[in-house]
C-alpha cells in the first residue's frame, strides 16, 4: 500500500472517529423546541441587533447607504455580544432592504451603534428555529408580516453537547433572551427550590448542634418546619406545572415527626422557663428582705443620710415592679401565684407610700436644721465682716471690706428665705432685716 493512500485512510478513520463523537441530532427535541416556538409572538429580553453601517472600504466608498446584518450572540452565562456577518449590501429602493448590490466583507464582533435593532423589551414573531452544531438560532421580526428591516437572529451559544439536552432544559436557557412565561415561572419555581433546600441544610445543622440549648433547639424546628411548609407548596406548584418530584412526599413525612418534636421541646422549654421565673423570684425575695432592713433603721439625722435612705427606697420600688412583672409572667404560663405572692407585693407597696411621706416630712425638717445651723454660722460672720469694715474705714481697704459685708448679708437673705418656704416662723422678719442692712450697705 502507498504511502498516499495510508494517509489517507487515517485521514478517513480520523474524521470517521470524530464524526462519531459528536452527539447527534436529537429530532424529538427539535420538533418538541419548534412547536413552543415558532410562529408564536414574544417579549424579547435583550437587545437585538439588526444592522450596522459598513465598514468604509473601496467598494463602499462614498455610500451611506450600504449596511451590514448583525447576529445577537447570548452566551450560557448571560453575556451578550454581536457579531456584524460577513458581506455588506446596498438598499437599491430607500426603506426597502433587499440584495441590492452585494459585495464581500469581513466578520467582526461591533457594539454599536446600530442603523437598526429591536430594542429589550420589545414584541418579536419567531420566524424560524435552527439548530447548528454548538448553538441554536432564533430569527425574529416584529411582526409575522415583516419580511426587512429590523429582523434579527438570536443565537445561543450552547456548545456541541446540547444535542444531548431534553427539552425542558434547552427551553429554559433559550428564556434568557425571550419571555416564555411557562418556563419563567418554572425557572422560578426552581431557584426557590434551590434557596429553600439551602437553608433547611442550615436549619438542620444547627438544630442538630443546638446540644442541651433548649430554646435555641426550639427556635431551629420552628423555622424548620416554616421551610419544610414552603417547600411542600413549591412542591405543589412544580406539580402544577406538569412536573413530578419523587421526593415530594417525604416532605409531609417529615413534617408530622417534626410537628411532635416542636410539641415537646415547647413544653421543655415553657418548664424551663417556670424553674427559671420561680428562681428569680426567689433570689429577689433576698434583695427586698436587705433593702427592708436598711429602711426600717433608724430615722436619717443628716441630709447625706436622707439622700441615702432615697436611693434605697426607689431600690426598694424598682424590686416590687420587677416582681410583679415576674408574677405576670408565671401567670402567662398558666402558674398562677399565690395570694400570699400577691399580698406581698401590695404590702410593700404600701409601705413605700408611707416611707415616701416620712422621708419628705424629715427631708424638710433636716434641710431647716441645716439652714437654722447655716444662719447663725452667717450671723458670726457678718459680725466679724461688720467689725472689718469700721476698722478699714477711710482706708484704701474700705471698699473691699463693705463688699465683704455686702456677700455676707445676700447669703443671710438667701438662707433666710428657702427657710420662711419651708416654715421657719421668724425667718420672714429676719429676711427684711437682711435685705434692708444688704441695701443699706449696697448704697455706701
């Protein structure tokens, strides 16, 4: 055998072997595709391109006119990009494309601008279906009656394995480009699938390592079952759509053993809670019985004790509200408190009524011992500023001593006053002396 003739027979066997790789043409797809597509209008949902004006060469020199048809290539991950045909041609009627005159030209990729397009968004009649080695096109114009003009090709680039897709498949990727309201909602009804099995896979972790956390445990089936509800009517919905899912059913199943599991960690927990409500009760009883003891001691002497006694009494108050909030609890929970519980509550709130009024009255009794103390300390001083100034008269010291004096007497006023407030029989008398001496020495 010649040399020729062995390499031509491998050069045969190899085109034979890769002829017989590449998937053949599926015909029931193909006719299942066209029968949803063609003839039939639709919403597009990317630009097409139609034309662009020719690239300036010598056989287009000094046209305006010649134009160039464009092909919407729509990759699998959305990316779109358009691909200006080889060969450019003349309209020879204005507004009517035809052949005209015809000439070649090279292909390359444009982004724009086109001398016609339709727009996203648009209603397009699908004039034809055909399906190439690794892509399938659509030609689309915008009406069935359109034969020029603002016809565009779609085509989806899908790779030489998507002869071996079933149809379902290759019609929800060729909705990328156009709306297929059937396929839209089944695309939909898909990816919420997809979210919802995620986050049951979550949900269902975390329950699992929730471990003696009982609420927490709670709060994951709670959540699991709000998701496995959601499912099932995804489920129902696919089913709708004319799908079936085997697994479908396993949803319902586990859902009734969930259903049990909520009911008892429910009353896990709401027993937990109980303990926990009637341990804090317990503990506060301790803190109100130290708050008693301190306001049951002796009556405050000095207005820092006073101001003590206060504090512990809103301590006290803040004890009792938040034991009744606590009873109110347990009461939620269907425990009822006892009268004693409630009696106690009422008692002490009582005797804060009645501490309240003592400490006011004793707060004004101390605050007019304290102001009678103030007033006879000022009274020396005055004496004392009295006596400075007649020994600084007609000296340079005179004036600042008189201004001494003056200081002395606006206190006294002071004093004087907030004591006749509070009931102090001889300090409305002794406030005019004050203020009549503080005039009188205010005018020297």
């Amino acid at each position: 055998m010649s040399r020729m003739l062995k390499v031509l027979l491998l050069t045969c066997v190899a085109a034979a072997s890769v002829a017989a790789a590449a998937p053949k043409k599926n015909a029931e797809v193909e006719k299942a595709v066209k029968s949803e597509l063609l003839k039939r209008m639709f919403t597009t949902k990317i630009l097409v391109g139609s034309y662009i004006p020719c690239p300036p060469t010598v056989n287009t020199a000094g046209r305006t006119d010649a134009i160039k048809p464009v092909d919407t290539e729509l990759a699998l991950d959305g990316s779109v990009q358009y691909l200006a045909r080889a060969n450019c041609f003349y309209p020879t009627t204005p507004g009517v494309i035809d052949l005209g005159v015809f000439f070649d030209a090279s292909r390359f990729y444009v982004s724009g601008p086109f001398a016609d397009e339709i727009p996203s968004g648009s209603s397009v009649w699908v004039r034809s279906v055909d399906f190439r080695e690794d892509r399938v096109e659509l030609n689309v114009v915008p009406s069935n009656n359109a034969s020029y003009g603002r016809s565009g090709k779609i085509k989806y680039m899908l790779g030489a394995d998507y002869r071996t897709w079933p149809a379902e498949k290759l019609m929800e990727v060729i909705a990328s480009g156009i709306v297929i309201p059937a396929y839209e909602k089944l695309v939909h009804v898909k990816w919420e699938f997809e979210q919802l099995q995620a986050s049951l896979h979550d949900l269902e972790s975390k329950y699992n390592s929730s471990g003696g956390d009982l609420h927490a445990k709670l709060v994951n089936a709670i959540a699991m079952r709000d998701v496995l509800q959601s499912l099932q009517k995804n489920r129902a919905e696919f089913a709708s759509l004319g799908k079936s899912d085997p697994q479908a059913g396993a949803y319902s199943e586990r859902l009734n053993a969930l259903a049990s599991e909520i009911s008892k960690l429910s009353d896990d927990v709401r027993k937990e809670r109980i303990t926990s409500l009637r341990g804090q009760l317990q503990a506060q009883l301790q803190e109100i019985s130290q708050v008693q003891s301190q306001l049951r001691q002796k009556a405050p002497a000095t207005l820092a004790e006073w101001q003590q006694r206060t504090n512990l009494l809103v301590n006290y108050s803040t004890l009792l509200y938040g034991r009744q909030k606590l009873l109110g609890e347990l009461k939620n929970e269907n425990e009822m408190p006892s009268a004693e519980d409630y009696k106690f509550v009422d008692d002490s709130l009582a005797e804060i009524a009645t501490l309240q009024k003592s400490l006011e009255h004793g707060q004004q009794t101390l605050e007019l011992a304290d102001l009678t103390s103030q007033y006879s300390q000022l009274t020396r001083k005055r004496a004392q500023m009295l006596d400075a100034y007649s020994r600084a008269f007609a000296t340079p010291k005179e004036r600042s001593a008189l201004q001494d004096l003056v200081n002395v007497l606006g206190q006294m006023a002071t004093n004087r006053d907030r004591a006749a407030t509070l009931g102090d029989k001889a300090a409305p008398a002794q406030l005019v002396k004050c203020k009549a001496e503080q005039e009188k020495y205010r005018k020297k």
